[in-house]
C-alpha cells in the first residue's frame, strides 16, 4: 500500500511538477531579452545627428537659409 502512494505521488511530480520551473526560466529568460531590445531602442531613438538637429532649427525659424547652408557645409566637411 505504501508503494502505491509513492507511486501516485511520484508520477504527479513526474507529470506536472516540472512545468512551472520551465515556466519560471522561460519568463525570466524573455523579461530579460524585451529589457535588452527595450534598452537599445530606447538609446538609439535618443541619438540625434547634428545634420538632423541642423534641420529642425531651419524648419522651425530659428535660422535662415544662408545659416543653415553654412552650418550645413561645416558639419559635412568635404562630404558633397
């Protein structure tokens, strides 16, 4: 009789237990890669070039045409 509990017992574990582990590392292992993706995109979104800067201050007003063709040239350098 006591076998038979063992068993019973035994196989529960054997046939359900192991998936809430599996389920714990496959949670961490993807809040842990959408962090990383989230992270990156965050910092690439941040990064602005000074071309694109340049730019906005042309179409806002904030400097007129022979400015921004200046500033333009400046920060391209020898670029055509």
């Amino acid at each position: 009789m006591m076998d038979m509990m063992n068993y019973d017992h035994g196989g529960w574990w054997m046939g359900g237990m192991w998936f809430f582990p599996l389920l714990f590392w496959i949670l961490v292992i993807a809040g842990t890669v959408f962090i990383a993706r989230w992270l990156r995109e965050r910092g690439q979104a941040q990064q602005e070039s000074s071309l694109d800067i340049l730019k906005k201050r042309y179409a806002s007003g904030e400097i007129d045409r022979d400015t921004f063709e200046q500033m333009k040239k400046d920060i391209q350098g020898d670029k055509p």
